[in-house]
C-alpha cells in the first residue's frame, strides 16, 4: 500500500510525516512555496517533544505521477480546490483506486463519487498548523489527531480497515464507522466557527454568535431530514487521555485552517463550504439561514480586502450579524 497526500498542508502534512515515519511508502502532491520548500529541505514535521525533518518525494500534480494499483489517495486540499483535484486525478488515469475525503465539509465525496467508485469519509481532528512553507506543526498529544472512516456512502471493507490499521500505527485514534457522514455532520457543526474565529482572530472567543449560528444550522439539518450526528467538540469523552493540546518548542498554534488560509494570504478559505453548506441546505428545504449567509459574505470580504485574521471585534461581529453585542 502506498499513501498518496494530495494536498500537502496542515493535516496532510501531519499524514504525510507520520506515515512516512512509522515506515509507509508515502508520496505528496503539493504547490507553490510548500512543493519548492519541500524539494529543497524535506517536511519539517515539528511535535510536542520532537522536531523531524522528512525526506518526502513530492509532485507538482497527479500528472507528474506513474500511479499504482495498491495507491491509496488521500485528499487534503481545502473543499474550493476539490472539483479541480478530482479532474486532474482523473486525467492522470486514476480509476479505481481508493479515494479518501479527508477534509471538512460534506460536499466532497458526492463530488469524487461523480469520477471513481471506491470512495471513503474521514473525519479529521487534528490540530495542527501550515504558516511557514515547508513546515507543519501538529500540536496534538499524546496522539496525532483523531480519524473517523467508512466508505461512501456507507458501509465499512477491507480497505477501510487497512487504512485504520496504518493510520492507528502512525499515532492516530482511529475509528471505523459504517455510517461516517453522521460524523462528518457532526464535524460540520463544528467547523461553523471557523470563519469567527478568523474575524476574531485565534484564540478569540464569541460563544454566543457561535450558538445563534450553530442553532440555524441545526434547523437547517433537520429540516433536511439530518437528524442523528455524532457530537465532535472539545468536550467530547473520546478525545480524554487521547487527544490534547501540546506544546511544540518554538510553535504558537495560529489557529483553525481559515485563520491559517488569511494568515497565509492564500487567497481563499472555505466557508462557502461549512456555513455555505448550510445555506445551501436551507434554500433547498425553504428554511433561511441569515446568519451563515452573512458569515460567507464576511469571508469573500475578508480575503477580497486582504484583511487578515483578527480585524474584528466580537462587537461589531455581532452588530454586522444583527445579534446582540
């Protein structure tokens, strides 16, 4: 089995260094300053307690790649940058190897699913960070992260275990799912915040516009039918002795992946596929959702203006929201 990460940032990074350590064939795809850093120096992989430096062989596209039957490719990239993934995998004559949404939102399988036929969810949580290129920082302990997998739609093989069984043996918590999407449901609700905490900038908190936000989605989804998710957020009991938040020497975590989109001056971030999935679920079930319409606007602003992270105050968040400040 050799492990294909196709979008080589935070989380695929953090994939990428910790299975190629644990002694998988791994390959990367990445872009721009991340592909020419990595070619220079390797993947600095920076954990608590550790800082490795990762001989990865990595590509500028899937073109550039002679790909195998037993290749496993896992997709990292941010959910904008998918359709266009998917089309150069395909070209690249990919067919029937396993397809791996590792990412948010609940978009990217119906995409894949369109072009090849062994697609698999995962749900991801790992706290890691990509500002400067050619680095990842993952801040988790005393695991990486933690991974949830199935096959799309549903259902759990072979495959599925396999990949468990590397990702378990790169120190990841993994758990197979037959039914993987109520976690990525679950996982949805949660990324909901991403775009605040962008505005806010990290570490900021504003619980109760993050609460008003989440109720609309939550009423959203059940309109739409979506009425059993798994809970993913801090408190849940899983992540206890398994997932915490570690020092890594020298590292100040920025924050969630839209912080680090701004941070970065990537020019674009992905709410327009977490809060606009629920947009769009409510225009199709006749139920407004104001409030996640807002915050999509906000993020096309945020990265049209070049503002950063952090150029809002709670206060005028919740007055541009029409929420009590």
């Amino acid at each position: 089995m050799r492990f294909i990460i196709y979008g080589v940032g935070a989380v695929g990074g953090s994939f990428a260094a910790a299975l190629k350590l644990a002694g998988h064939d791994v390959i990367g795809i990445a872009r721009g300053a991340m592909l020419e850093a990595i070619r220079t120096n390797g993947l600095r992989f920076r954990i608590p307690g550790a800082d490795h430096r990762i001989d990865l062989p990595v590509f500028a596209a899937p073109g550039d790649i002679e790909f195998r039957p037993d290749d496993v490719i896992f997709l990292t990239m941010k959910s904008q940058d998918t359709a266009e993934a998917l089309q150069a995998l395909h070209r690249a004559g990919v067919s029937s190897q396993p397809i791996v949404c590792a990412q948010n939102g609940i978009n990217n399988e119906r995409l894949a699913l369109r072009l090849f036929p062994n697609v698999y969810a995962m749900t991801v949580l790992i706290p890691a960070d990509y500002i400067v290129p050619g680095e990842v920082a993952c801040f988790g302990e005393p695991r990486h992260g933690i991974c949830d997998i199935g096959r799309y739609p549903r259902g759990a093989d072979t495959t599925s275990a396999a990949i468990a069984a590397a990702l378990g043996a790169a120190n990841f918590a993994v758990i197979q799912m037959d039914d993987v999407m109520r976690s990525k449901h679950g996982k949805l609700l949660e990324n909901l915040i991403n775009v605040l905490e962008a505005a806010l900038g990290g570490g900021k908190q504003a619980p109760q516009i993050h609460a008003a936000v989440r109720a609309e989605a939550e009423t959203v989804y059940r309109a739409a039918g979506i009425t059993d998710w798994v809970v993913i957020g801090p408190a849940e009991p899983r992540r206890v002795g398994v997932l915490g938040m570690g020092h890594v020497e020298g590292v100040d975590r920025v924050g969630g992946s839209s912080t680090q989109s701004l941070t970065r001056g990537a020019g674009s971030i992905e709410t327009d596929y977490l809060n606009g999935e629920i947009v769009l679920l409510g225009r199709l079930h006749g139920v407004p959702a104001p409030l996640n319409a807002a915050l999509c606007d906000l993020s096309r602003e945020l990265v049209e203006t070049r503002a950063g992270a952090g150029t809002l105050t709670a206060d005028a968040l919740a007055r541009r929201l029409g929420l009590p400040s």
